[in-house]
C-alpha cells in the first residue's frame, strides 16, 4: 500500500510500483470534525512490458540479405509487432514473437526496424535498432567467347552484382 499526506484541496501522485493501492482521504472541518474516507484496492497498477531484440546479422551484405530477429522482451509480453524498415515493400512486419526476413536491395542500405510488444493489460513498449546491408560487388569477364553463328557465347561482355553501368 501507499500512505502520502497532502495538505492542499487538490493532490496528485504518481504510482510508479506494480500493484493495488487502498486510498483514503481524511477531512476536518472548521470546527475540528474529522471525517475519512477509504476506498479499498482504488488504484491498479500494472506492470509493463519492456520491449528487445537481437538481430542477427546486424551488419550484412546484400549476397547474404537474410536477418533473424528474436524477441528479447520481459513482462510477459503476448502480442509482437515487428516492422523491418524496408521502404520496398508492405509486407514489411510480422506479429510473431520472433521472426526472419529477407531484405531485397541489390545496393545496400540502413534500415530502422522497430519491434513493439504488448502485455495482457494493454500496456506497450517500442525499440528501435538499425539493421545495416553493405553492398557487395561482384563482377565475371568471360575468358573466351564464340561468335559462330549458333547463338550461344557469342557477345563479349561482363556481368555482375552491384554495379549499375561499366565501360568496355
């Protein structure tokens, strides 16, 4: 329980400890006439939630673009909302407690993935942490070709990942 004296018409407290409180308020008159007032079990308060995850990798590559999350939370949580920051897509989340995803940027990118949790009192907590894809380069040059008509080898050019344009 809680005891707290206020001397003025108009008090409040905040009640930061899990846990039911019984309050009363005790008045006196100008005459000197005392008169309480107690309201049993008045005041819940719940507990919350607070919200963590791990993310591995926390730095990757786009040839290696798959992330695990896991829920690292406490209080009990029972409902995940997880938005993986991929601004590709909508079908960027998941509500399960822990999760995978696969990021699609062929260039590489920071991406804010927010995780919040909720416990069975409706009480919510949110963290943030950034998830980081490096780009990854990777360029092949034939070593011969065969331009003899049968369709098959017969141009000269590089290929690769990573690279938007390159001059022969």
């Amino acid at each position: 329980s809680w005891t707290g004296i206020y001397s003025t018409p108009n008090s409040s407290h905040c009640f930061s400890v899990t846990g039911t409180y019984t309050i009363s308020l005790t008045t006196m008159s100008s005459n000197g006439c005392i008169n309480t007032l107690v309201i049993p079990d008045m005041i819940t308060v719940y507990p919350v939630p607070h919200a963590s995850f791990s993310a591995v990798p926390m730095v990757t590559t786009v040839l290696n673009p798959d992330v695990a999350f896991t829920d690292l939370s406490s209080g009990n949580p029972i409902i995940w909302s997880w938005n993986f920051g991929d601004p590709t897509t909508t079908s960027d989340s998941a509500s399960t407690q822990n999760a995978f995803y696969t990021y699609t940027d062929e260039y590489g990118a920071m991406y804010p993935v927010h995780l919040i949790v909720e416990n069975q009192y409706g009480c919510k907590d949110t963290i943030s942490k950034v998830v980081e894809l490096l780009p990854e380069f990777t360029f092949y040059i034939p070593n011969s070709f065969t331009p003899n008509g049968d369709y098959l080898n017969s141009l000269f050019y590089g290929k690769g990942r990573g690279i938007k344009e390159y001059d022969i």
